[in-house]
C-alpha cells in the first residue's frame, strides 16, 4: 500500500513541476500511431482500407493500433497477411523510448520515437512511397515516474535509464568519512574501556 502512495505521490510531484501530466509510454506510442494513421487514411480514398504490417516485436499491436482507428473513423479495415496485397504496406523503421541524462540526477529526459514508412502495395500504384513524418515526444521527469510510465510489455515502451551520475562527494569523501568515524568510535570505545 505505501509503494501505491509512494509512486502516486511521485507522478503528482512530477505534474506539479512539469505543468501537465506524464503519459505512460503505451499512452504516447498509441497517440502517436493514431495520428499517423490519420495522416494515412487522409491520402487514401474510398471506405476500405487494407494494410499489412512487416515483421517487427511491434507488429501485432501496431497493426492492432491502425486497425481501431481507421474503425473509429468509418472506414472498413482488414490487416492482411505479409504475403497478401494489402492497399497500404507499412514497415516500422523505429518506436522505441530512450532516456537522456539531465543536470538534475534524480531526474531525467525519456524521449520517445516513432517513425513508420508507408508504401502502396495496390496494383495501379505499387511501391508509392507515402511519406509519414518521422514523431518524437520529449518528456522531462522523475527517475520513479520514470521507470513507473514504462511497459515492458511490448520493445518500444521501455528502454534502459542511465544509471545516477556519482560525483567525488559520493565515490570517495562519504565513504572516507564514515571509516574515519567508525574508526575513531573503536578508539574511544576502547581508550574509555580500558581506563
């Protein structure tokens, strides 16, 4: 129960300072796979809309993610197979989440990527490129809300936070004192013992 608090007081603290709430990374990859969607069915005419996803760990729920929203825009959506001749064949060049150190140790910059390359797979227009801009999220956070927005579920919604910068205080000062100290403890313990 107090982890629950812990990290909900965390994710507050991180709004709070950032002004607007922290997505978790499903949240940002989903958004973003939907609005390139859009950009898709909006260069693409008639109520139909087939597509085949290439082999990718993300295959299966990116092609998931494009298939509610073409439903929930109106179309009639069939994801085909890699072998089929699909309206549209999109390849996933890179969704992945990537974190970068910032000034503040105890927090951090998770950057989120995603870039599909779409191309026609119809006959009367095979191998048009369609060009999808490349979407990138930046988010500035918390080292715990961090590591709480991720999924290890699918690749591209985790990704590895660099380890806290240690500094001279932390490496060599702090654990020299603490010897010092435990040392002359033992001293005086035994210089008051014995007299």
């Amino acid at each position: 129960m107090s982890r629950v608090l812990i990290i909900s007081l965390l994710c507050i603290i991180s709004t709070a300072a950032n002004g607007q709430p922290v997505a978790n990374t499903v949240d940002a990859v989903d958004g973003m796979i939907r609005s390139l969607t859009d950009s898709l069915l909006a260069r693409h005419e008639g109520p139909s809309f087939s597509f085949s996803v290439q082999p990718h760990p993300d295959a299966e729920w990116i092609g998931g993610i494009i298939g509610r929203r073409c439903q929930e825009r109106g179309r009639v959506t069939r994801q085909l197979g890699v072998d089929s001749i699909a309206d549209v064949i999109i390849s996933i060049s890179d969704v992945s989440t990537r974190y970068q150190l910032l000034e503040s140790s105890d927090s951090v910059r998770r950057v989120i990527v995603v870039n599909l390359n779409a191309r026609n797979g119809s006959s009367e227009s095979a191998g048009l490129v369609l060009a999808l801009p490349s979407m990138k999220q930046e988010d500035m956070m918390l080292r715990e809300v961090a590591i709480s927005s991720e999924s290890m579920q699918h690749r591209g919604t985790h990704g590895d936070i660099p380890p806290m910068p240690s500094s001279f205080w932390d490496d060599v000062a702090q654990p020299a004192i603490f010897i010092a100290a435990a040392a002359t403890t033992v001293i005086l313990l035994f210089t008051v013992r014995s007299q």
